[in-house]
C-alpha cells in the first residue's frame, strides 16, 4: 500500500515538474525593446528594407532578456517611395514596438517626393552606331494624368550636340504631345520639357513619354535628372534613375 502510494506521489511530482518546466519555456516577455542601430534615422528614398543587424529584445519578470533576429514579417509601416517623417512597427507574440524615421531625397533635401512613379531611361545604338535613340518612360506608380514633365539628360562627355546646330529629334507617343530643348553651353546637358496640347494624351503605351535620338553620338553613358511633372494641378518632383 505504501509503495502505491510513494507512486502515486511520484508520478504527481513528475507531473508537476513537467507542466512548470514546459511553462517556463513557454514564458511570455512583459515587452520588447529594438536593440541599438537596429534601424536608422534617416534613409535615402528608395532604400530597401535591411534587417541585418536587426534585433529586438525581449524583457521578463525575472529581469532576463533574450535577443530575436527580426524578420520580415514582424515589421509593418518602412515606407521609402515617398519623402517624410515615418514610423515603422515591429511586432512579436502579441508585443510591439516602435520607431521613427526619415525619408529623404538624396539629389536635394529641400524637394519632397510624394509620388511612388519614377522616370527609367534606356538607350538603343545600332550597330553603325549613327546615333543613339533614348527612350524615357514611367516605371511604378500612376501619372497617367499628367499634362507636362522637364527632366535633363547629362553625358559625361559632349552629348554631340552643337549650340549652333542642335541634332536632336525628339518623338512623343501621345498624339497631341509637344517639346521644348534646351542644350548646355558646355553640351553635357539637355534639358527637355514635353507637354500636352489641347489636352491630348501625353504619355504612351507602356508609361513612354519620349523618344530622344541624338545623331553623330557614341556609346555614351547619359543619365537623367531633375525631374517634375504636372497634373496641371500639383508638381511632382522624381528622384534620380538610372
């Protein structure tokens, strides 16, 4: 009888000892706090979302801490396709945490981007490389509406391009579209406004806005830069694209 007893004993302690250690394990934190430099204040437009490095930190009763790899996932609210202050949350079995930060235009702090539509510039030179044709489109986002757009074309050389003479032929794929060119003194830089007419359809199939050709040219590397377009209501200023 005794035996069945101390069994019986037993077995409860065995139980109970089980059921505190599988509590313990299973412990919630009272909070989360993010570890140091898990994020940054402030981020160029654009930046993807790195969580290398990025922790937060559990808090317990007990006074322990433990340290968690934060995932994808776990965060809600990184927003960098427009200019601003932000804030982000980082969420975890029920706890969450937050954090402020800055989005910021790279090319001038002063110009805020509001739009998540960008300008994309890709080049085509045949192979007698007589000239090279530049093709300017929307990428992301919606500006159908819009009704003008400036951006400049700079070369790191001579675009091959004459003050006296300029070369370029400029073709838009709405139908009632029209241009204005304005070349650098030193011929590095263009800068082209192209605009509706008679409120005619200024962008595209595919977001295409403009075709530049610049004859007598080489393979040269051209980027584009200070971009604004219209709705004929609000300018929208782009960041740089490659």
């Amino acid at each position: 009888m005794k035996k069945r007893l101390y069994a019986f004993i037993l077995t409860i302690l065995i139980f109970v000892t089980a059921v505190c250690l599988t509590g313990c394990s299973e412990r919630k934190a009272e909070k989360i706090t993010l570890a140091p430099n898990s994020f940054a204040t402030d981020y160029q437009v654009d930046t993807a979302l790195d969580l290398n490095g990025a922790f937060i930190v559990q808090h317990f009763a007990d006074d322990n801490t433990k340290r968690i790899q934060i995932t994808p996932d776990m965060v809600s609210g990184y927003d960098t396709s427009t200019t601003g202050t932000k804030t982000l949350t980082v969420s975890y079995n029920g706890l969450s945490v937050t954090h402020s930060y800055r989005v910021y235009n790279p090319e001038n702090a002063a110009k805020e981007i509001i739009t998540t539509a960008r300008l994309i510039l890709t080049v085509y030179i045949p192979d007698n490389g007589e000239y090279a044709e530049y093709t300017v489109k929307f990428t992301k986002g919606d500006l159908s509406g819009i009704s003008a757009a400036t951006f400049t074309m700079t070369g790191t050389e001579s675009l091959g391009i004459s003050a006296g003479k300029v070369n370029v032929s400029l073709s838009t794929e709405g139908k009632n579209a029209s241009y204005e060119s304005n070349l650098s003194g030193d011929g590095l830089k263009l800068k082209i406004l192209v605009f509706e007419k008679n409120g005619g359809t200024l962008l595209g199939e595919d977001g295409i806005l403009a075709k530049i050709r610049i004859t007598g040219g080489t393979n040269r590397s051209v980027t584009i830069s200070d971009i604004t377009v219209s709705d004929g209501t609000q300018n929208y200023y782009l960041p740089r694209t490659a």
